[in-house]
C-alpha cells in the first residue's frame, strides 16, 4: 500500500519500516505569498500527518514567514459539500533551521498551507515535507 507522492506525480513509499509515507515535498525559494496544494490525505478520515518545514536560507530587512495550514472535508465528495478549518501551525519564522508539526487523527481529505511572507524584500529557501503515519 502507498500514497502519491505528488510534486511528481509517482507512488512512493518513505523509508522501510519507518511507519510513515510521503505525501509532498517541496523545494523551492518563495519571495512572495504562495498556496501549496490542496494535497489529498489518502486512506482518510482520521490520519495522522506529520509536517517537517526545513527553512535553509532566509534573506530580506525584517523578514518573516507563518505557515497556514488549512484542511478541507469533501466526503462524501458531492459538488459543493465542503468544510474546513484553517489554523497557523508555524508562526512569525526569522532564521533558518527545522520546524514540525504533528496532527492525529484528521477527519479531512485535502490540505494546503499557506505561505505568507513578511518585512523587505523577504525570500525564504524552504523543504516543506508532509508524512502520513
């Protein structure tokens, strides 16, 4: 059994014996507000999903990253039933290093994070990695 891993379009599988599937990851310098996804969460309702943010570069005057994270419920996948919920689940980032997350038991079927940037001119190298467990 697999989930997708999806920035590639592929069924992948992280590590062995590790409990844990790739759902996403993401490389890339963002200089500006951005949505990633949504990313279907397989094998839902209630998953545990892990979130490992690894900020590798930050440049700017005063720059600031928060990170949104906001699930939607589309079961029983009928036109226009949709819930959702949004919460900061990284917060006001100023220097590089590595920062997580964890969520048990989601009753919800995608996610997307948020990206807002904040101070001059900020750019942020970033590796946004969502495990499944």
């Amino acid at each position: 059994m697999s989930v997708p891993y999806l920035s590639k379009g592929v069924w992948y599988k992280y590590g062995e014996g590790g409990g844990r599937w790739l759902l996403a990851d993401i490389y890339s310098t963002y200089s500006a507000n951005i949505s990633l996804g949504p990313y279907a969460v397989p094998f839902a309702p209630q998953q545990t999903f892990d979130v490992v943010l690894t900020v590798h570069g930050v440049t700017g005057t005063s720059p600031t990253l928060t990170v949104n994270l906001t699930y939607y419920d589309m079961y029983p996948y009928q036109a226009g039933y949709q819930t959702s919920s949004s919460v900061a689940i990284f917060q006001s980032i100023t220097t590089a290093g590595v920062y997580t997350y964890s969520a048990a038991n989601t009753a919800y079927t995608l996610i997307q994070f948020d990206l807002i940037l904040g101070g001059t001119s900020p750019s942020f190298t970033i590796s946004l990695s969502v495990y499944i467990r």
